[in-house]
C-alpha cells in the first residue's frame, strides 16, 4: 500500500492515500455539473451520503461538494444522510444511468483518542469505536470538560496536516494549563481511513537537577528546597513553589531552566544561582520623624542569612535622632524557616524618648518596650500563574510608657501593656503588565491578661480606653503598567476600624509618608482611618550608566500623586474627632545597583483641617547596603 508523510512537530505521522481524495472510475474522469442530479443540501453536520440504486442492488458512498449543495450522479435514488441520529431520508430524485461515479472518500474526525505511549496498543485502538472522544491514563484532561469540549470542536472537519497540527497545539496548551510543561504530542503511524485518530502524549521525566553559579550557598543547601527528584514528572507549580521558598531570603536569587536529558523523554532541570556572602552591613537616613522629638533620623545595622548552616536569619538595628537626646532605639530579629515551609519570626524593640518642648520643667524621658512572635504558613495557590498568598498568626506584647514616638506628648503616670493576638491573610497575583495584593489583618485584645493590662491603666493612657478591644486593618494595592510610554497607574486604599478607643500605637496614622503626604509624619492618628492613594509613574530609566560601568546600574523614576485621608475617633466628644486631608505632588525613585536606592517626595496641601500653618512638605529617604 501507498504511504504518505506527514510531518507532526518532529514526529511522523504515516496515514493511506486512499484516506484523502480520489477519484473512480474507468478512466478517473470526473463527472461534470450537468451531468448530474442536482439536490440542496439542509444539514450542515452531513459528512457522507449513502447513494442505492434501486437497480440491481448497486450501492456507492460519496461526499458531497461544499457544505451546503451536492451534485449526485446515478440511477433512480433515494438519498440518505448520515446524521448523529440516524439515517434521514431528505431528498428522492431521478438521475439517469452513471457510466463513472465520482466517489471523494477524503476522512472527516468522527473520533479520538488521547493517550500515553505506556497505555498505546494497536488492539486497544482496534477495540475503541470509530466515533466518540476518549481520554486514557491522562487524569489531569479527563477530569476537565473543557478539555473534551476544545476536542469536540474538531469533529467532522476534514482530516488534514493543518488539523493535525492544531490538535498538538492544543494539547500541549491544555498540559501547561494543567502544570505540566514539557510535553510530546505526536501520533504514531495509523490508518484513518475510518476517521478514528490516536494522539500520544509523552510527559517527560526528570533526568538531572542541577545547580550552577553558586557560591556561597552549597549545592545542597539548593537541592535540599527542591521536591521534584530524578524519575518524577516535572509539574510548573511544584517548580513554582519550590522558587518561591528559595528566593524568600535577599542573600540568593534562583531560575530554573529546562533542557533535554541525556535519555530519550527526559529532561534535566537546572537552577542558575546568583547568591551572595550571606552577612549585609545597611544603613540610612530620613525625615520620617514625629516633630515631637526629631524629624531627622538615622539607623544602621547588620544581618546574617545562614546561623548554624540553617538560613535562620538574624537582624539588629539601631535608630536615632541626629541630635541622639530626642529618641534612640535598638531592634532585634530573629527568623526561623521550617522544612515545612512555615516561618516564625521573633522580634523585640526597645525605643528611648521624651518629647522636644522649650518648656525646661517637662523633661521626662519614656521608654517603650514591643515584643512580637509571629508565624507564617503559606497557602495554595490553586495553579494560578503569578499568585501566592499565606495567613500569619501572631503575639503582640507591648509595655509604654509614653507616645512621643508615635507623634504624641504624653508621658504616663503608669506603664500600660497591651497583650493582643492577630490573624493576617495576604494575597497576591502579579503578572507582565499588572499587580493585585490584599492585606487583612483582625486583632483582639481580651484584656486583664498581666498587671498594668486594666481598664485602669488604659484610662490613665486615653481617658476612656479600655484593655479589652478588637479591630481590623487591611490595603488593597493595584497597579497597571500600560504600552504608552510604560506609564505605570497604580492605586493603594488603606483602611482600619475600631468602635473602641485605641491607645496612640494601636491607631492608625492619617499623615505623612505611607499615608497622606505633604504633611509631617505621625502628626494626625484615629481610630479608624480610610486613606487613599493615586499615581502615576513613568518607567525606570538610566542616567549616568556611562560613568558607573557595567557593574554598577542606576535607576530613576519620576511619579505624580494624588492623596486623601480620612480618619475619626470613637470618642463621641472631643476636639477634631473627625480630620480630613487631600494632597497632591510629585517624587522620584532612585536606585544603583543592589545598593543604593531611595525617594524623595514633595506634597502639596489641597485641604487641611489641622491647620499647622504649612502648607507643604519634602520628605526623603536614603539606604544603603553591602
């Protein structure tokens, strides 16, 4: 028997010539258009007519030309069709006695199979019908129907390499939906005459994992954050996950790549690592301050990424005033991940501070003490690209003993302390042109926990506050980066409620960076606040590249904004217990490489209920790290 060719991504697909077009006959003439009966065609699912003469018992099967109008030649006929229902007499002609018959035997899809090569055996193709669609040893596609119903799309069309080719785009599109990504589709040498077609799917193995460019990290240290193993088959959002957890900590950054293995269908998978010596030095400086001590303020400090050969983690800060008599504070932090992929972090903070008046007789100087453990599990991604999120649980201790540093000028005659608990969801999808996150955090304080967490002690702090309260914050951030220019329009909404009074490091801030800009910082706190943000940012560009080499890049970027907050007190009297302010200006990010990054923002007041005699305010912030 005659074969032919077609090629399938790479592979061959042998099908008869006698499966496409031919013609029949003494001499292969094709009968001519007035040579034949004429009939309209109505259905058009028709794929082939059964023509019987009613003399001699004859009988031939044709395919009709077009879709929707079939010329016919042969002797007194009854025509049929062949429809998903049965056989359906249309039409009954009179036609006069053939000399030739032109017969186009050209195969339509009238049925699939979807397989492995493991599964594959010419019985089992024997034994399928020749109608229908099948889906074998493939559980990702057999429990999609949107998977049959993209193949179903395919029934009755003409079988070609075109069609053939499209089927293979759309299965190896379907496996990548379903988080396989190195596949083989192709279709072993078969006859379809029948209109019955088998297509193999070959899922490559894991061959190889390997790590290159790494230097302080060990191979194992890469390795041991992977769980796909030689053997396996490869699934994009284990890959996903496993990078995640390896690039959660600044000291390393990780890309996978795939390519062939040494073994036919498999693939090696390769981690190209960019790490650095796991230990920083980073400082910096701002006006981020509240007024009552000092705007201008300074920290530094160090961190090391890998104790005891672990990655726990270990930060220390210190922060001060220029002046280093307004306020001073040491931080400390430690983090644990867990084989499991949970992280517990701890952290302590003890700040120094009294309020900067020209009044010589309040010179009372507080101390703050905050202690934090907090536990973070990450949460299923549900096989989206670009989306992760987690739910942290956590401890809040705090012992005050004034509110300088949250933009006050109270110094307690008690040290109230706060004990509370949280619960935090955070959410986030990212993909070439967007980014979406959510934040969700309620916080409940059952009060009476230690001895200065009464009523009382809070009453001395905020006349009225109680030690037993619940809130809730959250943020929603949304970002847009267009093809117009690659200006970026981004939206961020902050908010946080209480029916309960809050002492000053419960309240949310209203003014300043992170909220309204163009006013000083932590000057405006309430109990519920709602702060809007809106802006629009031109894309990073370089401006002194040539002088710093290739080694070093800088980065700048220009934004404009436009910024309003709203924030109110429970208390049902007092002083502003509502305050509204709108603002509007203008900033640049800047940056050099991994070291050097920064912002300077200018504010502009459009309404001011606080009315503090300026109207505008600079805010900048500089950090550095090696």
């Amino acid at each position: 028997m005659k074969k032919i060719a077609l090629l399938t991504f790479g592979f061959t697909l042998l099908v008869s010539t006698n499966s496409f077009a031919a013609l029949v006959g003494a001499d292969n003439a094709v009968a001519t258009k007035d040579d034949l009966c004429q009939f309209d065609f109505t259905d058009e699912r028709q794929t082939f007519i059964d023509l019987q003469g009613t003399t001699k018992g004859e009988k031939w099967n044709t395919v009709l030309i077009g879709e929707t109008e079939g010329w016919l030649r042969g002797r007194d006929t009854t025509v049929f069709t062949n429809l998903h229902n049965g056989a359906k007499v249309i039409e009954k002609r009179k036609c006069g006695i053939p000399d030739k018959i032109v017969r186009d035997t050209t195969p339509r899809l009238a049925g699939f199979l979807i397989t492995t090569p493991e599964y594959y055996t010419e019985k089992l193709n024997r034994n399928f019908a020749t109608k229908g669609f099948f889906i074998r040893d493939l559980p990702i596609l057999t429990q999609d129907p949107i998977v049959k119903r993209r193949m179903y799309s395919y029934e009755g069309q003409v079988i070609s390499q075109e069609m053939l080719n499209s089927i293979i785009r759309d299965v190896i599109v379907l496996m990548r939906d379903k988080n396989q990504p190195v596949v083989d589709v192709y279709f072993p040498e078969q006859d379809v005459t029948d209109g019955f077609i088998v297509a193999l799917v070959s899922r490559a193995v894991v061959d190889k994992i390997v790590v290159n460019g790494n230097e302080y990290y060990t191979e194992e240290d890469i390795k041991k954050f992977v769980n796909v193993k030689p053997g396996d088959y490869i699934w994009s959002d284990t890959l996903s996950q496993d990078l995640r957890w390896i690039n959660s900590y600044p000291y390393r950054s990780v890309d996978v790549i795939m390519k062939p293995g040494s073994r036919p269908r498999t693939t090696d998978v390769i981690f190209e690592t960019r790490d650095m010596y796991p230990f920083r030095v980073f400082g910096g400086v701002d006006n981020y301050g509240a007024p009552s001590t000092d705007e201008n303020q300074f920290y530094a400090g160090f961190s090391y990424g890998n104790l005891f050969g672990l990655d726990h983690e270990i930060i220390y800060s210190f922060g001060s005033s220029f002046s280093n008599t307004d306020f001073n504070s040491h931080n400390l932090q430690y983090n644990i991940p867990f084989d499991w992929r949970h992280k517990l972090g701890l952290s302590a903070s003890l700040s120094s501070s009294k309020p900067d008046t020209n009044n010589p007789l309040f010179n009372v100087e507080g101390q703050n003490l905050i202690l934090n453990a907090d536990y973070e599990i990450p949460l299923y991604d549900w096989g989206l690209r670009g989306f992760t999120q987690s739910v942290n649980f956590g401890v809040d201790y705090k012992r005050l003993e004034n509110d300088v540093e949250f933009g006050g000028t109270n110094v307690f005659n008690s040290e109230p302390e706060i004990v509370q608990g949280y619960a935090t969801y955070k959410g986030s999808r990212a993909s070439s042109k967007t980014n979406n996150s959510v934040t969700l955090t309620g916080i409940v304080s059952p009060g009476d926990v230690l001895g200065n967490n009464s009523d009382e002690d809070f009453d001395i702090a905020r006349v009225g506050a109680k030690s037993s309260y619940a809130y809730g914050r959250g943020q929603y951030e949304t970002s847009y980066t267009s093809d117009l220019a690659g200006l970026t329009l981004s939206g961020i909404f902050r908010g946080q409620y209480s029916p309960d009074k809050l002492l000053a490091t419960e309240q949310a801030n209203v003014a300043g960076p992170g909220a309204v800009r163009g006013f000083a910082s932590n000057t405006v706190r309430r109990d519920s606040v709602l702060v809007a943000t809106a802006e629009a940012a031109s894309p990073y560009t370089s401006l002194i590249d040539n002088f710093l080499g290739t080694t070093l890049r800088d980065r700048v970027q220009g934004f404009v904004f436009l910024d309003k907050g709203y924030g109110r007190n429970a208390d049902e009297t007092g002083a502003q217990r509502t305050i509204d302010l709108d603002s509007m200006g203008l900033g640049t990010r800047f940056g050099i490489g991994r070291n050097l990054n920064g912002v300077v923002e200018f504010g502009k007041e459009i309404k001011d209920e606080m009315r503090d005699g300026k109207d505008e305010h600079l805010h900048f912030r500089l950090n550095a790290a090696y």
